[in-house]
C-alpha cells in the first residue's frame, strides 16, 4: 500500500499541492467558454468583483 507518507517523501509535499487543482487541456477547452467575461463599471477598470 502507498501511504501519504512515502509519497510526500518521494514526491515532495508542493508537487501534491500543485496536482491538486491541475485540469487537462481537453477539459479546460470545454469548460473556458462558460466562464461569464469580467465587466466592470469603473472607468479604469478596477473595482473588481471578488
């Protein structure tokens, strides 16, 4: 069985962290077009909803 703890010590604790929220490329592709474009009020752009 491979333990949490043998793959921190082999891979490292970042590269989980970083794996973590990683999306392929083929479904990124579908899902970039259903993120809404950021359209602001302020005339210089700032104001940013969060």
């Amino acid at each position: 069985m491979y333990n949490i703890l043998e793959r921190i010590i082999s891979e490292g604790i970042e590269s989980m962290a970083n794996n973590k929220w990683r999306l392929s490329d083929e479904l990124w592709g579908k899902m970039a077009p259903l993120i809404p474009e950021h359209k602001t009020q302020h005339p210089l752009g700032t104001h940013r909803k969060r």
